[in-house]
C-alpha cells in the first residue's frame, strides 16, 4: 500500500513533469535545513526518504576513529565495536538516529520553501533542456501582452517573448490572437528560462514550406537556402532529387495554392521560388528572378564577384525596390552582383575603345620624345589641319 506523501510526491511529479526523485530529493534536504535550525549542533545530519512509512529519518552520522578528536562527529573504534562487533572498521560511518516530531512548525514551513525552491527549479531546468532542443522548431503561440515593444506570447503553459527585432515591419497583432514563431533561442536568466521567438528568420520561412509542400516534408524537395527581408520580400531555393518532380512548381502548387497560404502566413510578404543550380551562372540568373538576364560573366572569382547585363527594360527589375532584388539574390548566392542594362555595358564597351585608340595614338606621339603639352597640342593640330588636305 502505498502512503499518503508517496501519492502526493508522484501526483506532483506528473504534475510539473519532473522525476519524482527531484522532489524526494528536495524534502530530504528540507527536513535536513529544519533539523541543524532545531537541533543548533555540529553534528553531521543526514536525512533518508522512507518508502515503507512515508516519512522522513533523521540521523547523526559519527565515522569511526582510533582517536576521537570531535565528539560530535567521531567515535572510538573499541565503542562502535561494543555496538556492532567486529564488523566495526576505521572509517566506516554509523548513523544514530534522531527525533524529527519535534521540529514543530517552523520546520514545516521551512520544508515547504524548500521544496517549492527545488521543484521550480527542476522545472525550469526541464524547461530549458527541452526547449533548446527544439531552436529552430515552429509553434504556435497567443498574444498575451505587450512590453516595451517585445510581444509576450503564450506557448502551451510557458511564456515566451518575441522581441521588436524579431517582429515584421508588416505585421501588427493584438493581444487574444494567435500566431506561429520559430524558436530562436533559449537563455537562462533569474526569472527562469527565457524563450525567444522569431517572426523574421528565415527558418521560418523554411518550416512553413514544409508544412505546406508535402515534397519538402517528404525530402523529394530540398530547400538549399531561403533569405528574407521580413514583411517585404523573400526568396527561396529549391532543388529536386527526382527528374521528374519540378521544385518551383511544387512549391508554388496548384493555382499557387501553396505559396499563398505562405505568403498570408507572412501578411503579404512576395515570396521568390528558383530552382537552385550547383552551376554559378545559372543560379545567379535564376535568383535574379523575375528579371530576365542577358548575360553573365565573373569578374573576380576569389571575391565572388559577377557582372550581370540586362535589357533596358529589365533594369529596375532586376534591381529592385532600394535594391531589395539583387540584394536578396546575392545573400541567396553569395556572390556580389554588379547589374547593368546593355545600354551601359554598350557605352562601357565604347569608352574602352575609345581608350584604347587615344592611348595607341599617345604612344606614337611620344615616341618622338615631346613634353604632354605639345603631344595634345599636335593631336588638336592634326585634327584641325586634316579637313583643308
């Protein structure tokens, strides 16, 4: 049969989700404080659980000696064989055990602090090791208040905050509603766990593709890599291990059915699908979507630098709103893109040519060894006198 505090110690372990050793644990160490403010002695206390009649055993603990030093502490190896025979060795320890009823009421309360101090603290420990493991994970949260700018919001029993940061320019709430968040990170702190949860991460962009498009879930569909500038525009890189399964168009789904349930998660946020290539140029083209790309060469390859021609007409495309397009497409990338219109690369192309017939005609000039001035002057000469021939 088991007793009245075995029942309740289990009923408050399944109710705090912690292991009933860590409130066992936690009584034994109140008895223990209320016993040394009782009792006012040097002796060495211990406290043990008993499981048979729910209480708790208080002991003085003396370890055996050749010579007694401390008295409260030690006893004589000749006594403590007088006690228990030979089976008494130097070092062992004896436990006599001492009155715990006479602890009284201060006991009592001390022992319920005690006990509510180490069961908040197991579980805010639980608290931690379980969401640190779950960083990067997506939940859903409801809006409790606000605070100087964070959201807090309510996941399950445990409050989280969503700090200014994390927020999306584009979203405003109100408290009552409800939202998902990534968990971004867990930190520990005097008020217990501190949960953080984020509404610009990428990652959670990439978890709402996956709770979207089965192909992501199933891994058929694999995004490579996903930026964001939160509550404007977003783009996402998606690769097919199957030939015959097209990423972009699972992603988008059926009348763009998928991508917009994304996108009013997001309030609107534009979101870009490219197909993601192991070859630079082409996923430097695809990223620049939905500008159509002319042309594309590296300028520097250590630097991951590429120039990028476009049509006129495509310039502002390609660039985008402040430079949101091309921005995104190099963090997707990572490589730095210079974009130009054919029409600038033409007179960039001209003005080198150019360079290169006025420097050819110095040098012939030059030879003749004469100071710059007279090596402009002759060049405007020949210009002048060439018409009268």
């Amino acid at each position: 049969m088991t007793n009245p505090l075995q029942q309740t110690i289990e009923a408050l372990a399944k109710e705090k989700g912690i292991e009933p050793e860590v409130i066992i644990s936690a009584i034994e160490d109140a008895v223990l404080t209320a016993s040394r403010k009782y009792y006012k002695t040097n002796e060495n206390l211990r406290t043990r659980f008993n499981a048979e009649t729910g209480q708790v055993d208080l002991f003085a603990v003396k370890q055996i000696v050749t010579q007694v030093t401390n008295s409260a502490t030690e006893i004589d190896l000749a006594e403590a064989q007088q006690l228990y025979g030979d089976e008494a060795e130097v070092d062992m320890e004896i436990e006599f055990p001492k009155a715990t009823d006479v602890l009284g009421r201060i006991a009592a309360q001390t022992a319920k602090q005690v006990i509510f101090q180490k069961v908040r603290e197991a579980e805010r420990e639980n608290i931690f090791a379980e969401y640190n493991q779950r960083i990067g994970e997506v939940v859903n949260s409801t809006i409790k208040r606000f605070e100087n700018g964070d959201m807090v919001v309510e996941v399950g029993r445990i409050e989280a905050v969503i700090p200014r940061k994390e927020q999306s320019r584009a979203e405003s709430y109100n408290p009552g509603e409800r939202l998902r968040a990534v968990i971004k990170g867990v930190s520990r702190n005097a008020k217990g766990p501190q949960i953080v949860l984020s509404r610009t991460d990428p990652a959670l962009l990439v978890k709402l593709f996956e709770q979207e498009v089965p192909e992501i879930y199933d891994g058929t569909v694999q995004i490579r890599g996903a930026v964001r500038e939160a509550g404007d525009r977003a783009k996402v890189a998606v690769y097919s291990r199957e030939r015959d399964v097209d990423p972009v168009g699972a992603c988008v789904g059926m009348k763009g059915t998928r991508v917009q349930a994304i996108i009013r998660e997001l309030r609107g946020e534009k979101i870009d699908i490219v197909e993601w290539s192991d070859d630079a140029f082409a996923f430097v083209t695809n990223a620049l979507s939905p500008a159509k790309v002319q042309r594309v060469s590296i300028v520097d390859d250590r630097e991951h630098v590429m120039e990028v021609v476009v049509e006129d007409k495509q310039l502002s495309l390609a660039i985008g709103k402040k430079g949101q397009n091309v921005r995104l497409a190099a963090k997707l990338t990572g490589w730095r893109i210079d974009i130009k219109s054919e029409e600038e690369k033409r007179k960039e192309v001209e003005a080198q040519f150019e360079g290169l017939e006025v420097g050819s005609a110095t040098e012939e000039v030059s030879d003749e060894s004469k100071p710059v001035q007279q090596e402009e002057a002759g060049v405007e000469t020949v210009a002048e006198t060439e018409p009268e021939r």
